[in-house]
C-alpha cells in the first residue's frame, strides 16, 4: 500500500512524504531525492521494494514537491537543517512505524550527500547506507567540455542564487527551486570538491562512519561520472564498501541519471540480497571494494 503523508519537524516547516508499506515488511528503506526532484517521482521504485517487503519512505525535500515552505529570499535554507533537522524526523517516524526493521538511508544524486553526512553524524539506528547515481560534482571528476562547462555554469548558479536569495532552477532547467544556503554550498563543492557546511573538504575523509555502504553506479549517467562516483564513496573510508553498475541489459530498459526508477525492478531484487547479507553480518574489511560488474 502506498499512502502520502505529512510531518512537521519545526513550527514553519511541512515535509511530505510517499510511504510504501507491504503487508509483511522485512526492512525499510528512507529514501532522499535528487536536487529539484519530488517523491512521487519514485513511486514506481517503491512498488519494486515492496515486492520484496521492504518499506519505503521517500520524502520530499525541504521546498521540493509537496513540502513547504518553498525557497524565497525571505526563505533560506543550508545543508545542516536538511541533516540535522528534517531528517532525523523522517527517520524517526520510520522508526515508529516499522518499528524493530532494519533501516537503510537511501540517496539518489544530492540525497546520497545528505545521506552520507547523517551516518556520519549520528549512525545509532541505521544499518547501512545506498548511494544511487550519487557522486561528487567536483568539475575535476568530468572530461573535457564538461569539466569547463559545469564549473562555469556551476559558479554561475552560485551567483545567481546569492544575487536572488534563491535559485529559480524551475526555470532555469536543473535542479528545481532551491535555498540559496543548499545551492551556494553546491557551487562551492563544484569549485573546490566534497564540502559540508562547515567547509570540510574532502581529503583524509570527511564522512567518518562505518556502517556497511552501497554505491549503485548507473550506466549512461553523464551527472554522476565514474570518477564522481569513487570520489564520493572514497570521502566516507571507514565504510565497508560494495559497488555495483546497474546496465540497461540488466535493467531491460533504457537508463540515465534519472530514467533507472522506472526501470528498477532488477535492482530493488539486488538491493533485497544486499540487505540480507548486511543485516546477518557479513561484512568486508573497512574500504574495500567488492565490486560487481555487469557487462551487459
């Protein structure tokens, strides 16, 4: 059964959420969207979790979807009241409504970034974490044109947000309508790497967790590049690691860094087999990489 909900985590603040629950949950999953991206827009990956009970809870970000208040100048926002406030309230309510399952923190693009900072503040509750397409924006991850274009275009937001005290991405054409506090922060991670709020950047690791993690690279993701990819799963160095690249073959579908929701009923089986081997122990020594590898 999928069902919208509503949760307040301060007094102006309305997340919505789209829950999942099958009849027999064996765990749940609390996923956080792409930059711009509503929940609903996952629906189709929530009914593929629930055929292998597991829940799900995707929730509309802070001024995405149906959540409010929506970014303005008199409206702002930064990656710390997403981390530290609206999250942990979703998690909560997981916890209350599946109580004693096993949960996994799931990000897609941006949502993996506020993942990995909410292991690494607080891991008490969580059993592992999901990076989906999810990888650092830094322009030295791309090639070529690419690497010169996002980081013009990537300063340019910046600017744009600072100037207007919000990013008007609804109709600019990336990442929707967003805070000036998350798309300033964005801008700075496109120029100089990995940073959080507080200005850690990446190097000798800024995501200090160890809870099992899971990094799904998707072929033809032009957004999140290989390298991208290495780089995000590599700031988190204590985390034992898997990766795996989901291919269209595998999928039966055409993919992108967007399109694998509709086409994920091969991964939420994969995802099911990671759970099971997360949830009775079995781990690898901290950073290794147990990848696997499709060709197709």
């Amino acid at each position: 059964m999928i069902s919208t909900r509503t949760l307040q985590p301060t007094s102006d603040t309305t997340l919505s959420m789209l829950v999942s629950a099958p009849a027999k949950p064996t765990a749940v999953m609390v996923v956080l969207p792409a930059m711009g991206v509503a929940a609903n827009y996952y629906r189709d990956f929530t009914a593929q979790l629930a055929a292998h009970d597991i829940a799900a809870i995707v929730v509309d970000l802070r001024g995405q979807g149906g959540s409010v208040p929506k970014s303005s100048r008199r409206a702002n926002w930064v990656h710390a009241d997403l981390v530290d406030v609206d999250v942990p309230a979703v998690l909560e309510m997981a916890g209350n409504e599946f109580a004693g399952l096993p949960v996994v923190l799931v990000g897609h693009s941006f949502g993996g970034h506020l993942a990995l900072q909410r292991a690494a503040r607080a891991p008490e509750g969580l059993t592992g974490v999901v990076l989906i397409a999810s990888g650092s924006v830094w322009y030295r991850t791309y090639a070529g044109l690419t690497r010169t274009r996002n980081l013009v275009f990537g300063q340019w937001f910046g600017l744009i947000a600072r100037t207007l005290g919000y990013f008007p991405g609804d109709r600019l054409g990336f990442g929707g309508r967003q805070a000036a506090g998350v798309m300033t922060t964005w801008a700075r991670q496109v120029r100089n790497g990995i940073m959080t709020d507080d200005g850690i950047t990446t190097g000798d690791g800024v995501f200090g967790f160890s809870l099992p993690l899971l990094t799904v690279r998707i072929e033809q993701d032009d957004l999140a590049t290989e390298a991208g990819v290495r780089s995000l799963a590599e700031a988190a160095p204590g985390a034992p690691r898997t990766d795996w690249i989901y291919t269209a073959a595998e999928a039966g579908g055409r993919l992108d860094h967007f399109r694998w929701t509709k086409h994920s009923g091969p991964l939420a089986a994969r995802l099911r087999t990671w759970m099971n081997t997360i949830v009775t122990g079995a781990e690898s020594a901290p950073g290794t990489n147990l990848s696997e590898r499709n060709s197709g």
